[in-house]
C-alpha cells in the first residue's frame, strides 16, 4: 500500500546518502526548516527527517512540500 511504497521510497534514499563518501558530503544534509524548503525548491533534497518534538506550527508546511516534490519524509521518534 501507500505506506510500504513510502517506506521503500525512504530505504532507497536512506541507502543513496549513505553510500556517498565522506569527502563529498559537504552540503548533503540541510538542517533546519527554512534550509530544508530551500533544498526542496531547489530540488536538492532526496529525503527528509524531521524530529517529533518539533512544534507542527513550525513544520506543519513539510510534508505538502515533500508530497509535491515527491520526496519521502519521515518523522522521527524523539529520544
């Protein structure tokens, strides 16, 4: 279903950042929300984590972003 295509979705681009070498990974990860919208209008993001404890006033916009651009997004649990 939609929730096992989803998940795959985020197996695939967990896999595709892990294998990038260290030595490029500068600018991989944007960290932040108003860095994370940049990197999804820009088509720069691959997928997305958000923590649990963030406030959804703060992220409520995320998810409709990553939904048009196609990009999974996956909420954290806080630890």
């Amino acid at each position: 279903g939609l929730e096992s295509n989803a998940l795959w979705g985020l197996r695939l681009a967990a896999k595709d950042v892990k294998d990038v070498h260290p030595a490029t990974a500068k600018g991989l990860a944007a960290i932040g929300v108003k860095a994370t919208v940049k990197a999804l209008e820009k088509e720069q993001a691959s997928v997305v984590f958000v923590c649990e404890g963030v406030p959804t006033v703060l992220m409520q916009h995320l998810p409709v972003i990553c939904a048009l651009k196609k990009v999974p997004i996956a909420v954290l649990a806080a630890a």
